[in-house]
C-alpha cells in the first residue's frame, strides 16, 4: 500500500500482451485486414522481446533449439 492507504495493482506488460495476442488470434483469418495482421505481428515481435532475456523465454529458446536440432539430425 501507498502512504494514503491506496492499493496499486501492477499488471505485468508481457502477460497482457499475451492476452492480447490470445484473443486477437481467436478472430476468424477472413475477417482480417493487412493493416490488422501486420498490428498483430508487431504485438507479437514485442512479446517475444519482452519474454526473451526472462527464464521463460531462456528455456523457450532452449526447447526450440533442441526440437530443431533433433530435426536437422533425423534427416541426415
């Protein structure tokens, strides 16, 4: 609490861009415009650069390195 007995809420910008991206992805693709696509990749471009230097986002890029590697190598 603040010295006034006033409560602050802290929303976490990462989280609400996800709920963001969520509820923009449920739409149906015909009801998209381009203007309307390209806003839905720069919200996801910035939650990717807002999730990557997190341990989330860390073990994200490690679980996508290894699902590609294991790809590369099964089809030598």
């Amino acid at each position: 609490m603040l010295d006034g007995g006033i409560r602050v809420l802290t929303i976490n910008v990462a989280v609400l861009l996800a709920v963001v991206v969520l509820i923009r992805l449920r739409r149906r693709t015909e009801a998209r415009s381009r203007m309307d696509e390209r806003f839905t990749v720069v919200i996801v471009l910035a939650l990717g650069v807002l999730i990557a230097p997190t341990p989330v986002g860390e073990g994200i890029f490690d679980f996508v390195g290894q699902l590609a590697s294991g790809i590369t190598q099964s089809s030598r």
